[in-house]
C-alpha cells in the first residue's frame, strides 16, 4: 500500500511540476551544448500565406475581429483573408459580407468547425495557412513573427500563444490565466528542447502541403492537425510574441464545460495517435507527448484520489510523522479547494483561493471529459462557453 501511494505521489508531481523541472534541466544542458535555438530574422521573402477564421455565431464580436484582421502586419499580395461562418444563424454571414477585403464562406447547415476548416482549405492556394478564432484578437505582428520560422525546413507547424484577459482578478476564472502563464513556460522549453506537443486553437498554422483531413467527428481538431504533421517527422515551434488574446470565461461553470470538452478530446487524440506512445519510433516526441499530454489526461486525475484514500488508511495504520505531514497538507489544499467552490457560489471572492479551485476543478473535467467521449455524448460541433462582456 505504501509503495502504490509513493508511485501515485511520485505520478501526479512529475506530472504538474516534474517534467517542468525536468523539461528546464533538458533544456540548459541542450544549450550548453548546442546554443540556444535562434528564431530566423524577419528581412526574409515571406512566403505566401492564407488567414482561416472559424466563426459561429458571432455577430457582437466579429466587426472588432475583422478590423483586427485588417490591421495584421504582411507583405503585399501575399496575404488573403478567409472567414468561415459555418451555420451561423444570426448577423454574422452578414456583417462579415461588408467588407470586401475579406473573403467569406458560409453554409446554413451547422457541420463543425473541422468541416468548415475543411471546406476552407480547398479554396486555399498558399504555402502556409494560420487559423484563429473569431473570438480572439492578434497583435499587429503575428504574422510575420509565425511565418519567419517557415524558413526552417524541419519546421512543420507554428504554433501562437493564448493571453487570457480579465477586467479583474476578481472571480475564480483568474485560474485560467495562472494555468496559461505556466503552460507558456512550458511550450516554450518544449519548442526549445525539440517541439511542442500540439497547438493550441486560437493561434496556429501549418504548412499546406503536410496539412492531412482529420475525422470529421474530431473534437481537437486543432491538436490532431498538428500532431500528425509531428508524426510526419517535423516540429511544431512555439512563437509566443505572436499571440491570439482573448477574455476568461464568463464564469467558471462556462470555464468547465470547456474543459469537459478538451478532456474527451484529449481521450480521443490518444487513441487516434496511438503511434506516438512509443518512443522507439519518436524518442524525444514520445516523451514529450506522455509527459506534458497523456498523463493529464488520463491517469494522473484517478492517482490524486487514490494517493488521498491511500494516505488516509496508511495514517490510520501508522504513526509516522512523514504520512501524517502528506496528508495534512492534502486535506488543507483540497480544503481551500472546497471554500473556494463554496465562496464562488455565495459570489464571494478571496483570491488565494483561485488556484486550488482552478485546479481540482480541471483535474475534475478530466474525469467528466473520458466519461462523456465513452458514453459517446461529446459532439464535434462547436459548443462555445460564453466569455466575459467587458469592453476590450
């Protein structure tokens, strides 16, 4: 009993903060060998490039998203803008229709966003092709700083970084971005070490001749296409001064269900991408991808509760100081936890407790997203949780 609670102990650490640890040793000895990766310059010929935007119903945000579009920094005649509105049943197709220096694609019928994506890249003739979401804002450069690393032939895909806003830190949302600040860290000694292990949807392109069709009833579709262009024998580079910012959810029931849905997603990824789980076939991808993905999502949420139960029958069983000290710091963390879930629903607001909460209910979802993608419950097609309102 003491042995499967060490191991479980020993899984969950590594999982949240060991393989950061480790990831950053990786990454020092890497550079005192090699140097460090250097991006290429941005007085390069830029390839030629195509701008999907997905949009669902998006009538009070899009006039914003396309002025942004607009204003996106690069070279002339090598940029062309594609917006998507798949089954959009409000003004959407409409207000998109205003502006001429935009392409639009709509269909009434809702299909999923991977479809619409689909779609869209028949009508696409460029060397490379980001994708953004209609609910998310790109800083004036971002494509240029993504598309310069296209220079490097062994780069197969580019991923942003996602800047989560939020008018105040005055809700448990504000674990989200403490969560985004962390996986940056992350992202970035994994695009150093060797590659990212996926990208994330509001910011990411790929080049056009590695792009494969994924399953029309992909939920990831964002870290399917990226993942299978990885499986091709290329990198996919984090570009984190390019980024895509967007609000925190409306509240954290909104915050859940988005990552119920990234839960059975990541479930259906695995099995999907059974070949990158062995690491004599991608060494350092394999470990990567197990590291950072595969144990979020899926055996490190049931070993956090048996590592519980188990301490609490070996402190039954046992007078040593060292389980006792374990398992008062895991009823004191679990139980900040619990106060923060509570507080949240009287709509009172004690910051010290975002993170514990932001975190058990993540753990949470994880649990919630392999049952629903077993039971077969989770659609495809978009299901967006509401964001904050606050003027941008």
């Amino acid at each position: 009993m003491e042995i499967l609670f060490w191991l479980s102990l020993f899984v969950v650490f590594y999982t949240f903060l060991g393989y950061g640890i480790v990831l950053y040793i990786l990454v020092r000895i890497r550079r005192a060998l090699k140097g460090r990766r250097l991006a290429p310059g941005l007085d390069q010929d830029f390839p030629s490039l195509t701008l999907i935007i997905a949009a669902y119903n998006e009538e009070s945000i899009i006039e914003e998203k396309i002025l942004n579009t607009l204003e996106l920094s690069y070279p002339a005649g090598k940029l062309e803008l594609i917006f998507v509105t798949d089954g959009s049943s409000d003004r959407t197709p409409e207000l998109v229709s205003r502006y001429s220096q935009v392409k639009l694609l709509h269909t009434p019928a809702r299909s999923g966003k991977i479809l619409a994506v689909h779609r869209a890249m028949h009508e696409v003739t460029s060397e490379v092709v980001v994708y953004t979401d209609a609910n998310t804002f790109l800083n004036k450069d971002a494509l240029l700083l993504i598309a310069r690393h296209y220079a490097d032939p062994t780069v197969g895909a580019v991923s942003g970084e996602k800047r989560v806003m939020q008018d105040s830190l005055s809700d448990a949302t504000a674990g989200e971005g403490f969560y985004w600040k962390y996986e940056s860290a992350l992202k970035k000694w994994d695009s150093e070490l060797y590659s990212v292990v996926g990208a994330a949807g509001e910011l990411f392109s790929v080049r056009r001749s590695l792009y494969k069709e994924v399953e029309p009833d992909t939920i990831l579709d964002d870290f399917m296409i990226s993942m299978r262009i990885a499986q091709q024998g290329y990198r996919i580079i984090y570009e984190p001064d390019a980024y895509a910012s967007e609000l925190s959810s409306e509240n954290i029931t909104e915050e859940l269900k988005r990552k119920v849905r990234i839960a059975a997603g990541g479930i259906q990824s695995i099995l999907r991408l059974q070949k990158l789980l062995n690491p004599f076939h991608y060494p350092m991808l394999s470990f990567q991808y197990i590291s950072h993905r595969v144990l979020r999502w899926t055996i490190t949420p049931f070993l956090m509760i048996l590592a519980f139960i188990l301490n609490i029958l070996i402190v039954s069983q046992s007078a040593h100081w060292i389980y006792a000290l374990i398992l008062a710091g895991q009823l004191l963390f679990y139980g900040l936890a619990l106060a923060g879930w509570i507080l949240e629903k009287r709509k009172i607001k004690v910051k010290a407790l975002f993170v514990p909460y932001y975190f058990c209910m993540m753990n949470y979802a994880v649990l919630a997203g392999i049952r629903r993608y077993f039971k077969g419950t989770q659609s495809a097609a978009w299901d967006k949780a509401k964001r904050k309102s606050v003027q941008i």
